[in-house]
C-alpha cells in the first residue's frame, strides 16, 4: 500500500489533492463537504486521529438527509 498514491496523499495529509483525485468526472459538489469531512477523519493515517464509533455517529453527514435514487 506505501506505492498507492491516494494512501500517500492521506498520509502526507494532502487532503485537497486527494478530493481532486476523486472528483474528476463526477458531477459538481458530488461529495458533499460533510461526506468529506467524515471519510478524511475515518481514514486518518494515524489511529488517534481516527474518530471513535460515538463521534462517527454523531457526525453531521450521518444525521443529515438520505440520498434517494429517482
């Protein structure tokens, strides 16, 4: 995994370029900034930074709305 450039960009916390990455080809603001917020915090490359199971439930985008397909 240490040859992965998307592990390397969250290990070396560039978070920006990581989204970057992630966002090509994806319609405008289709990872919310609270769904990045979240996902950066639960894979946090140091264990300690990582959010307990209390603090993930709380966390604004899993109280929010549910996305329903039309």
């Amino acid at each position: 995994m240490p040859n992965d450039p998307y592990y390397k960009l969250i290990k070396d916390k560039k978070y920006d370029t990581f989204w970057k990455a992630h966002s090509r080809r994806r319609p405008v603001n289709y990872f919310t900034e609270e769904f990045k917020d979240l996902f950066t915090r639960m894979v946090a490359y140091n264990p300690s930074d990582r959010p307990k199971i209390e603090e993930i439930a709380a966390h604004p985008w899993v109280k929010g709305s549910v996305c329903t397909h039309s």
